[in-house]
C-alpha cells in the first residue's frame, strides 16, 4: 500500500491483500535478508477477549484468510483459557499494527473454536509432522502451574483453530500528511474523526 488510497472501497480491498500477503508462504532468501524479506507486522495479532467480564489479551500469528469471506484464523491449543472464554462469549476484538504500513486495524470479530472435524484434523494432518506441532501436544495445559501433578493428563493432540468473522474494521492511517481513519463494516464504509 505504498500510494495513498483515497477511495474507501480500494482501500478496504487494500487491507484485505495486505492480510493475505502475511500468510502466503514466501521462499527464503538465498543470501542476505532484506526489509522485504521480513515477516509482515501483521501477523502477529492481538486478539482480546471477554473473561467473565473481565477483558482478556494475548498475541496469535495469523495463519489463514480468507477475504471473501471475512474470515480470519488462528491455531491455539484447545485447553487454552481463551478457548473457554470464547466459547462464554463469542465477541471479541483484533488489533494489528505495521509500523512499516503506519497502519492499525481494529477488527470488532465474532469467534468460532473448531476441535474437531475435517477442517481441524486437515490442518493438523499438515502440522503434526513439523516442529509446530509441539505447541499442541504438551500435556500440560496452557497456564498450568508447573508444580501441579501431572498424573491425571493425557498425552495427545489438542490442536484447535479460531475462527474470527469479521463485523466492522476500523482502520487508522497514521501520516505526515495528515492521519485518516475509516470504519468499515455490514452497512458500509465512513470516514470518521482520527
Ligand atoms: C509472537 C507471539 C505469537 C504467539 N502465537 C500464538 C498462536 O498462534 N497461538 C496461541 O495459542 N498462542 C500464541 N502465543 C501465545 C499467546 O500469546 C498466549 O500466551 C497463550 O496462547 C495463552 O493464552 P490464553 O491464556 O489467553 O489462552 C503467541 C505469543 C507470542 C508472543
């Protein structure tokens, strides 16, 4: 997104290609990283949750979009808080920042946990062999303190994806020129007050 976009519809197009460019899968460099060789900011997301009316954070890296559809989705382990907390409540919200774009998204979401299944056992199929994989098969939990027994754990898979439907995007474009913001949604797109 280099030239400035004025028309709201480009660039609500525009966001969604940068989303899909963090997740396509990019060959190595040969010799010598450059900048662009650099994973995109916005793979790592901020995904913040409600926790029995307590507001929850934490990061996830972005693995699939689909921009059709709306659709975000991350990978968690399936015993992990957040997986409890969306299954509560379904609302959350995503932040993504690039320094490099001067851009944030603040994506109102609504989120789906997906245990089982082909879409899940597909996904983990492509996982379960790469070094990945270990995120998901601890036997302990997320979060677990590490002096508890262990005795009552299994050892298996708990791989989960997230799903996240996207419901409004408010979009920040910070710039000398002057900083613009748009929210962007079911019932259209506005310019609104940065
Ligand atoms: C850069 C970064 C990327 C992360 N990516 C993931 C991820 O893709 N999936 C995940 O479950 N946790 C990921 N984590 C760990 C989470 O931020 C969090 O600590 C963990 O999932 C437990 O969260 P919960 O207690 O809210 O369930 C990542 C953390 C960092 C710092």
């Amino acid at each position: 997104m280099n030239a400035r976009l004025q028309e709201l519809d480009e660039i609500e197009a525009s966001i969604w290609s940068e989303l899909e460019q963090c997740v396509a899968v990019r060959p190595r460099p040969e010799s010598g990283e450059t900048d662009a060789d650099q994973p995109h900011e916005w793979r790592v997301a901020v995904l913040a949750t409600v926790d029995d009316g307590q507001a929850d954070a934490r990061s996830l890296v972005l693995r699939e979009v689909d921009a059709a559809e709306r659709r975000l989705i991350f990978y968690t382990d399936a015993r992990s808080p957040k997986v409890r907390q969306i299954e509560q409540s379904p609302q959350g919200t995503l932040i993504f920042y690039s320094r490099k774009l001067g851009q944030q998204l603040r994506m109102q979401v609504r989120l789906n946990v997906e245990t089982t299944g082909l879409a899940v056992s597909s996904r983990w199929a492509k996982l379960q062999t790469s070094a990945g994989a270990r995120d998901y098969l601890s036997v302990a939990a997320p979060g677990r303190p590490l002096d508890a027994p262990l005795s009552d754990l299994g050892a298996r898979g708990h791989f989960a994806m997230i799903e996240a439907m996207a419901e409004t995007v408010d979009w920040l474009d910070l710039h000398p020129d002057g900083h613009r913001r748009a929210v962007m949604g079911a019932n259209g797109s506005r310019w609104v007050q940065p």
